[in-house]
C-alpha cells in the first residue's frame, strides 16, 4: 500500500504534459481516498461499534455482574424505563431544565448583545472576557460553583453574611438545588448566546438601523419591529442547539449534585449514568440511552421543519 500511495503522489507532483487530464483527476481521488482509509477506519472503530453494541444490549437483558444471564427481551428494557416513574420524573426535570435555561440565556444573550453593540466604551475588551466562561470545561465549572455555595468558605455565602444575613444550603436544599445548578449553565452559556447574537446584529445592513432611527423610532420599538424579525433565522438556530445540548447535559449537574438531593435535579442524562454506572444494568441503560436520541431527533426535525417553514 505505501509503494503504491508513494507511486501516486509521485504521479501527483509531476503529472507530466502529455497526460489525459481525465486520468490525472482519477489518480488524484484515488489518492485522496487512500489517504483518508486510515482516519475512516479509526472513526468506524471508535463510533459504529460502540453504536451497534450499546443497540444490541438495548433489546437484552445484560447486567454486568450477571453475564450468565443475559438473554434478549425484546422492548421489555424500553417498556421499563417509559413506565419507571423515577425515569419519568427525569424526563420531566429535563424538560423544565432545558426550557428555563435556555430561556434565560436568550433573554440575557440578547440584552447583552445590545449592550455591547451600542459604541460601549472597552466592548471589545468585555466581548473577549465573557469568552471565559465557555472555554472552560463544565467540570471544571460546576466545580468551581460547588465552591461558590459552600456555606462555609463559598463567595455567595461570604456576600450574605456581609449584608448581614444567613446564606442558605444551595445544594442540599431539594428546593434550591434545582435553581443553583441552572444558574452555573446560564454563567456558562449565556455568552455563547450574547456573541452569536453579536454578529448577527453587526450583520443588519446600517441603512436599516439609520432609518429607523431617523424615523424617530424608540429603542423598544427599534427592538421590536426591527431586530427581532432579521434576527429569527440567527435565534433559532441558537435555540435549536441550545435546546439539544440541554436534553443532554450531564457534567455540571453530576459535578455540583449528582442528581440530588433527592430527585431535585436528577436529570435524563444523570438517570442514564446512574442506572449503567451505578447499577451496572447495561440493557436499560441502553434502551434510555436511544430514548434520549430518539428524543433529541425527533425535536430536531420538527423544529427544523418548523424553521424552515418560518424562514422560507
């Protein structure tokens, strides 16, 4: 094989002036595709297997500690986890995670993006800051937040006793855990949403905006009847990706509560784990696993769907 590739880009660099350019154009995808077989082969192994295997266990009873028993079961491990109200109520609890997250964000993204392209004095400078936060891994910032609501040496504790009140146990309260963990993903993602937003608002051709403006029209009304319209493709994407990677969050939650206290914020992703990880039930696992993909896609093609329509 390396004789032959050294044979063709040997013929590559020095094709030659009487050589059919048609041959030339074959030899050159010839090349191209052995050059790429290595890297094809590596992505096969380390994605097409895991996906046929994690399938296969899907439809089996597979216990870990049990191999002796495995046998197939059909839908039976599907069936389990859509009837399991522990799974349910994970469902739910994405569900409601994913709608308030994102919607903080975008309302935050969007102020911010209008605040930073209103001539504000240093914007470049805090463009790049608020960088910050998504360039860093969700482990390290649900870790760095989990010191933050310490109640003994956390920062937000540190800033009530200031004020002269008593902090509360952010983590182990089931009623605050919920909104702690939301407001370490808003930190974090909320720039992403406010430099989209950005380019999408520096992409609005200046005519538009001068006319507006000479026309009289307030900053609401600028808002209302002029960005929001132009800016409906930019936000839906936006949206749609948002959206996708909160039905599948896992670092920051596991990093900050591991799914407690209680069910407070036992997420989809978190049930996943533990039920694989913890409980070494590779099936149901599995079969929850393909609800989450089988979830995530069909929201996506409806809300392609629904995009392109709008855009179109």
């Amino acid at each position: 094989m390396m004789s032959t590739l050294r044979h063709w880009l040997a013929g590559l660099a020095s094709p030659g002036a009487d050589r059919p350019r048609g041959s030339y154009e074959q030899e050159e995808r010839r090349a191209f595709t052995l050059l790429l077989l290595p890297a094809l082969a590596i992505l096969l192994v380390i994605t097409l297997y895991p996906f046929l295997f994690s399938l296969t266990k899907a439809f089996r009873y597979y216990i870990l500690f049990k191999p002796e028993a495995e046998r197939f079961v059909g839908f039976y491990n599907f069936r389990q986890q859509l009837t399991d109200p522990t799974t349910l109520t994970a469902f739910r609890t994405t569900g409601v995670y994913t709608m308030l997250s994102v919607g903080a964000e975008m309302i935050l993204g969007f102020l911010l993006a209008l605040l930073f392209t209103a001539n504000l004095y240093g914007a470049g400078l805090l463009q790049t800051l608020i960088m910050i936060p998504v360039l860093l891994s969700p482990i390290v910032v649900g870790l760095s937040w989990r010191f933050m609501y310490n109640p003994n040496i956390g920062i937000i504790d540190q800033l009530f006793q200031m004020a002269g009140l008593s902090g509360p146990h952010w983590l182990e309260d089931p009623r605050l855990a919920f909104w702690a963990v939301m407001a370490a993903d808003v930190w974090q993602w909320t720039p992403f949403v406010t430099l989209v937003l950005i380019a999408g608002l520096h992409s609005i051709s200046p005519e538009i905006h001068e006319a507006a403006l000479l026309d009289g029209l307030r900053l609401r009304h600028l808002v209302r009847h002029i960005y929001l319209p132009l800016l409906v493709p930019v936000l839906m994407v936006i949206v749609l990706l948002r959206v996708m990677d909160g039905l599948r969050t896992f670092d920051i939650v596991y990093s900050l509560t591991q799914g407690g206290p209680g069910l407070s914020t036992m997420l989809i992703s978190i049930r996943t784990w533990t039920i694989g990880l913890i409980n070494l039930d590779f099936g149901q696992a599995s079969a929850l696993a393909y609800l989450i993909v089988i979830l995530i896609s069909v929201f996506a093609a409806v809300f392609l769907r629904v995009m392109y329509a709008r855009v179109g």
